[in-house]
C-alpha cells in the first residue's frame, strides 16, 4: 500500500501472504523502509512507525476507532 501510494521507492521484500516461509532477509531489507518513513518523521521512532503501518495495514472493520 505504501509503495502503491509513492511513500516508499522500492515495493516491500518477501511475499504477500503472512503465512509462508520465513525469509530473514526480508526483515533486514523492510526495517530498510520503516527507517526511511522514521526519517520523514521528527519526533517518531522506529516502533512508532511500525505500529502506524501495522495500523494501515489491518482490514479489522473497527480500526477506524483505534487512535
């Protein structure tokens, strides 16, 4: 979603699905992107970033009432 919406210059590393198998290098190269939105971010830290995108993420149909 965020490469899609221009936030971020490279697509997300792995798969679509949460539920294949594990990649370690994914997770090196997609902390990569959580650090380049923190940048764009003052104040905010890492777990702040990952929280939002964890956030934009969820399909839960009452997230919108979460923040």
């Amino acid at each position: 979603m965020l490469h899609k919406a221009g936030l971020l210059k490279e697509p997300p590393s792995g798969s679509e699905l949460d539920d294949q198998a594990f990649e370690p290098g994914s997770l090196y190269e997609n902390n990569k992107h959580l650090a380049d939105l923190c940048a764009g971010l003052p104040g905010w830290s890492l777990i702040d970033v990952h929280s939002g995108v964890y956030m934009l993420g969820t399909r839960h149909p009452h997230s919108g009432k979460w923040v």
